[in-house]
C-alpha cells in the first residue's frame, strides 16, 4: 500500500490563516528579516518569508547588506533593531559570509525577538523541556505530526542531521512527547541499522536520496527535511520509493519547507505576545 502523502502545502496555509487572525487581533506585527550577501537559495527564503510575512498583515522589513558588511556593521544593525519597538521578530539568515562569526551574529538577537529559536537561550530553554521560541523546521513537522495524528508516546523516533536548527531541536521536541529518541550524524555507524527501526524517521542531511527505500521500516512516518537544489530540480533526502512502504510520507517539495515559513510567522506572533505581555507586567507599554 502506497503512504499516505503529508500535504505541508494545506497546513501551512491553515496556520497562516490563523497567524493572519492573530496579527489583526494584535493589531499589528513586526518582522524584520536581514540577510548579509548574495548567496541565491538565502535570497529565495528570505522572499518567501517576507511575502508570507505580507500576506499575513505583518508590517516585515527587508534589509539586504552587501556582501561586504563588517561584522560590526552587522551587530550594529542587529542592535538597533533589537531596540526598536516596532519590530517583534527578527531573523538573520544563514549562512553569513565567512569574515562574520556567525555565533556572535545569533547572540547579539535579541533572544525574545529570535524568531528562528537559535539563540543560546532559546535553545538551552528547549534541551530544559521548556520551550520557548523553537525553530520553525522542527515546529512545523511537530504540528504536522499532530494533525495526521502520529502516535508518539514510546515510538522509536530517528532523526539523521543533528544540527543546532533541525536535528537537535527535532531530538528534543520528540523527546518531549515521550518518543524513544536516536541521533544519527555523519559518524553514525550502519545508518540503516538505525533507520530500519523507526516508527518515525526524520532526514536533515542535505543529501539527496541518502536514505534508500529499504531503509524504511514499513508502516513507518517519514519527514523528510531535505532541500538539494540541482539542475534537474529540487529532491529530498529520502528517495520518494520509499512511499511505497512508509504509511505516511512528506513530499518535497510541498512538505516541510511551507511549513517552516509558516512557523517563523507564528514565531513571530508568538513573540509579539510575549513581549506586550512582558511590558504590560513592567509598566512600560
Ligand atoms: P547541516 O549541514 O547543518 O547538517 C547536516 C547534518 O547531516 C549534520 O549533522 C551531519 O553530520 C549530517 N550528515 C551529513 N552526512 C551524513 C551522512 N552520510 N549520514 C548521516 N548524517 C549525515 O544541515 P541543516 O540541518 O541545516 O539542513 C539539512 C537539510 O535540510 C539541508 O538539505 C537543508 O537545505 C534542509 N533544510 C530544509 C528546511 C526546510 O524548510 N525544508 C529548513 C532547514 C534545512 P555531522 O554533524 O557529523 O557533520
């Protein structure tokens, strides 16, 4: 039996319908996006946020430095949007060019503004079990779990890619809805020795097809991360065979990836709320 496809596509639009109720019922949100360079996959997210950003009523600013911003310039920047009110989320794109340290552009946001969940105490508060802004991918494939009701609680989950976006957030999410969790990386010994066993298997790697049809336990749940642009077009990191014995499967595209847009905009409400409710309780609104 062919798996069920997971329709990212229909959720996310769901969730930035419901992320436009909520921006009008603010009366207003502020996203500010930053990218350094001209590196054209960046450019492509960021005009994909940006106009979701749009269409859900949220006031989003487009800053695009050259190539050849200083690192100073960078946190310069990053400090004065951190200060201004009317930005709620704010998010650098990765990667930076290579002349800008990229852990001191993450912690200089604002970690109540960091609406892709990557500041050390955005992420040190998840590995604790208390989440608060979590990036959007690992969010994303949270709710899309849950709307094909995947059972979770004592499922042997596999996640491949353990990176401080993806891998390692997914781990925690999952571990927090009491899966049985296991990391894969690229030392990982026997990989399909792992994979076989999962009731839910994750691939965040960034390599096409790494994960063959027969390393799927059949019936499983297959999310596939994977974004590998090439000139015949855009593949994931599971070969789509696969579908042929996961019960459930993400196509790429039409998976994750509306999906994380569209939790960096419900990031981005989910900050602003937090932040008016933090003024209210000092007096300063
Ligand atoms: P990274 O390059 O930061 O991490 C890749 C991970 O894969 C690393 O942990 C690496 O291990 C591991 N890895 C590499 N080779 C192997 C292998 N042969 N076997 C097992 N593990 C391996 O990538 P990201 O997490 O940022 O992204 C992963 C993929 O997901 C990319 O294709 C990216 O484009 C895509 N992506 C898609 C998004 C979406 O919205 N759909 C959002 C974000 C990313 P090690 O740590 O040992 O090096």
């Amino acid at each position: 039996m062919a798996a069920t496809i997971i329709d990212g596509r229909a959720l996310a639009a769901a969730v930035r319908e419901e992320v436009a109720a909520q921006v009008a019922e603010l009366g207003g949100v502020g996203l500010a996006t930053v990218l350094v360079g001209d590196d054209p996959a960046s450019h492509v997210y960021i005009d994909l946020k940006q106009k979701a950003a749009r269409a859900a009523g949220m006031q989003a600013r487009d800053l695009k430095l050259p190539a050849s911003t200083s690192e100073e310039e960078l946190l310069a920047t990053i400090a004065e949007l951190n200060a201004d009110d009317a930005v709620d989320g704010l998010l650098v794109q990765l990667p930076l060019p290579a002349h800008i340290d990229e852990g001191r552009a993450i912690e200089a946001v604002a970690p109540e503004k960091d609406v892709d969940g990557i500041h050390p105490v955005n992420a040190g508060s998840l590995a604790l079990g208390r989440p608060r802004l979590v990036p959007g991918t690992p969010l994303g494939i949270m709710r899309m779990l849950e709307a094909y009701e995947i059972p979770l609680e004592g499922a042997h989950a596999v996640v491949v890619g353990r990176s401080n976006i993806v891998g390692k957030p997914m781990a925690h999410l999952l571990l927090q809805r009491n899966a049985t969790v296991t990391l894969c990386h690229s030392r990982t010994r026997d990989l399909a020795r792992h994979t076989r066993e999962a009731d839910v298997l994750v691939a965040a790697v960034g390599r096409r097809h790494l994960i063959a049809a027969e390393m799927v336990k059949p019936g499983a749940t297959v999310i596939d991360v994977g974004m590998n642009r090439t000139e015949e077009g855009l593949f994931g990191d599971v070969d789509p065979r696969a579908a042929e014995r996961a019960a459930y499967i993400t196509p790429v595209p039409g998976g994750v990836g509306p999906m994380t847009i569209a939790m960096v905009l419900q990031n981005t409400v989910t900050a602003a709320r937090a932040r008016r409710a933090a003024q209210v309780a000092s007096g300063t609104s």
